[in-house]
C-alpha cells in the first residue's frame, strides 16, 4: 500500500464511526485551538507593547526614586527624593549623556476649567527636551521653551481630547485655563495620540516642569530624569555613570533606580512568554487527553479489523506495510483535527479580538485600532499541525506495532 492509499483507508475509516471519529479528534481538536488562541493573543500583546517602546525609544534610560519596603526598614538614611541638584550633577559629570529631561507628573487626575466647562487632566511638569525625547507631537502652536523654564511661565500644552471637550471648536491657543486654581496659558494642543502603556495620552497637560516645582509644590523635586545616551551601544555603561553620580551625591542611599526601555521590554516579554508557557502546559495536557484518545480508537480497530489485517498478511503484505499503514491513520486521524482546531482556535482568536473593540480602553496608541491585538504567525500555525500530526504518530505507535505483530493464520480464524 502506497502513503495516499494509507490516507484514503483513514478517511473511509473516519467516514464509517463519524460520532467515534468526532470524539476521538475532540481532544486534539480542543488542544490546538487553545494554544492558537493563547498563541494569538500573547503574540499580539507582545508586538503591540515592542511597537509602543519602539515609539517611545528603547534606548531611552529612565531615573527614578523608589524605596522599596524592605530597604526602607533596614536603611536609616532617608532621601526626599529625585531633585534638581541631581539632574544638574548628571548634566555636569555625565558625558556620555546626549540629552535629557527631568518630568514631574501629579500622579492624578486633576480638573481644568474653561468658562462654564470641565474636563479631567493628567498633567505633567516637563523641560523643552521632553518632546524629542519622549517622541510626542505638537499639532498646532508649540512645545516648552527654555524661556518658558526660566521665567516659570503660566503656560500649558494641552492634549487633543483636553482641547475638544474645553473648548469645542474654538482655537484654544491664546486661551485661559484654570488647572488647580492656577489660570495658565494655552500655547500649544498636541497631536491625537490615543491611550499608551502611561494612560491616556490625549489627557495629558504639559506645563513646564520650574512653574510646578515653584507655583504650586515650592520644592525641586523631580518625578523621573529621562536620559538619552550619545551611543545607544553603549547604554549600560551610560547607566553606570548615572548611577556612580547618584551614589556618590547620596552616599550610597537606595532606593534609585536607573533603567532602560529596552530591559523593562525584556521583561514584559518574559512575562508574556512565561504566561504562554503556563498556557500552553495547559493546552499540551488536553493535546495529551486527545492523544490518548487516539491510541484508544487505534487499538479497537486493530481488534475490528484483525480479519482484514490477517489477509493482508496472507497475500504479501510486510509487517513493515502493517505497520506504515496504522501510523499513517493515526496522523490522519490527529492532522485532521488539528486542522479543525487550528481553524477553531484562530476564529475564537479574532473574535475576541472584534468583540474587544467595543470595549473602552483597548486602543492602539500608533495606529488606533480598537481592542486586543491579535497576531497568529503562519509559521506557528504550520507548526500547530505538524505537532498534532506528531501526537497521534507517537499514540498510534503502539497500536500499529500490536497490528504488525498479528500472527496471519491466528488472524484470520479471528471471529
């Protein structure tokens, strides 16, 4: 018997018990689907979180104060914080720095008034690098300027959500807000950028970074320090620097945290792919059920067709062809499902992913999609199947072997 002669005895097989052969491919059926869907879904995270750092700058290292718990109660040297004396040590000492930005966020929501109208505010003190810096886009006006820093100006750049709900239609450039009893200067409304990794975007409210620290804290405090190497190859070593200059200004305090774009995707990723892990142990056990399932079914129509499998012996057949042939239906059997699941799983993967774009919230902040990125390779599909084919290959081996070893004449005086 040839390999598609193998194939046709399967379907015919598979056509005769369609109820046996359903419930003998359900388990491989449910296996792949599930490790498409989780496939689709982890994988669509992934290049969507890659695409957002991308856009913010992966070589971007970010400074920040943080004391853990566990260093707080074991350190008796205590530090406010961040402050301007730490960014003017690392613009001094710190040549291996192309450029930075000091940013000081509220940490909340705030409301900001215009006339009779309200609308909720991310604001966020920030220098004029800010902009290259951290990729975001004036639409019309323009950004903080170094004079802006100097003289803490009452001046704000405004999102694009901020200038639709305030001023609805009227050119808010010129315009006066009250943000937190402060009456500011509207001089510039950002591009629509939609919801990122920090919130929603669009919500944001830039005033310059000395007009919060003097106007309203009456401190110099900083939120994080964002930092941009000369040579993005030499990242960590730029990273070192900054961190030899914070430990040497605070004597070794802890609680400071220097970091880089790229190390914090990393990580993400990690999580995503021990996420997919877990998932996909999962799915492997119902692979495992619907391989066993296999070898069950394969091991009753050895027993139904032990007649058949005697003349077949009886009339030149090798065990070799016995055994081929078995095998062959046991990949049939467990490709086909797979086959069926690879199909299923990638229609509940997209479905999930246009249900989602109803839900508030799921937005892609560089191309504007709404809902749950979904991203399934061809190559993992592929590999899908050939892996289902693998499973019943393997559960169908010992099947195959008891058919092979059937003794001719003991087969054909079976009943």
């Amino acid at each position: 018997m040839n390999f598609w002669h193998c194939v046709l005895t399967a379907l015919a097989n598979l056509r005769v018990n369609k109820l046996r052969s359903a419930l003998t491919m359900l388990g491989v059926i449910i296996g792949v689907a599930a490790v498409i869907v989780m496939v689709a879904i982890v994988q669509g995270a992934s290049a969507r979180i890659t695409s957002e750092f991308e856009r913010l700058g992966s070589s971007l290292i970010i400074i920040f104060y943080q004391l853990e718990e566990k260093d707080r109660r074991a350190s008796t040297r205590r530090v406010e914080g961040l402050t301007m004396d730490d960014l003017r040590a690392i613009e001094a000492r710190g040549d291996l720095i192309r450029g930075y930005s000091a940013e000081l966020p509220f940490g909340r929501e705030i409301t900001a008034r215009y006339g009779d109208r309200t609308t909720q505010v991310n604001p966020n003190g920030v220098m004029p690098a800010y902009e290259r810096l951290r990729n975001v886009t004036v639409a019309r006006g323009r950004f903080i300027t170094g004079e802006d820093l100097a003289t803490w100006a009452k001046v704000c750049v405004v999102g694009d959500k901020i200038a639709r709900e305030l001023f609805q239609g009227e050119d808010p450039l010129g315009k006066l807000i009250d943000v937190n009893g402060l009456a500011l200067t509207v001089v510039g409304v950002m591009q629509k950028k939609g919801r990122s990794l920090e919130g929603d975007a669009d919500k944001s409210l830039f005033v310059p970074l000395t007009t919060v620290q003097k106007r309203l804290l009456g401190s110099e405090l900083i939120g994080v320090i964002w930092a941009e190497p000369k040579d993005p190859k030499r990242i960590n070593e730029t990273m070192d620097q900054i961190w030899e200059i914070l430990m040497q200004r605070h004597d070794n305090a802890p609680g400071f945290h220097v970091d880089s774009q790229e190390n914090i995707l990393n990580s993400i990723n990690k999580v995503l792919a021990v996420f997919g892990i877990v998932l996909g142990s999962i799915a492997g056990l119902a692979l495992l059920v619907g391989g066993i399932g296999i070898m069950n079914i394969m091991l009753v129509s050895v027993t139904e067709r032990t007649r058949e499998i005697g003349i077949r012996k009886a009339v030149g057949a090798k065990r070799r062809d016995i055994l081929l042939q078995f095998l062959i239906e046991a990949a049939t059997v467990s490709g086909i499902g797979g086959l069926i699941g690879i199909a299923l799983g990638a229609a509940i993967a997209y479905t999930i992913g246009i249900v989602t774009q109803f839900v508030p919230g799921l937005e892609d902040p560089q191309t504007g999609a709404r809902g749950i990125a979904v991203h399934l390779p061809v190559t993992f599909s592929l590999g899908a199947f050939l892996f289902a084919s693998g499973v019943g290959v393997f559960f169908g081996i010992y099947p195959a072997v008891r058919a092979s070893a059937l003794d001719p004449i003991q087969a054909l005086r079976h009943e």
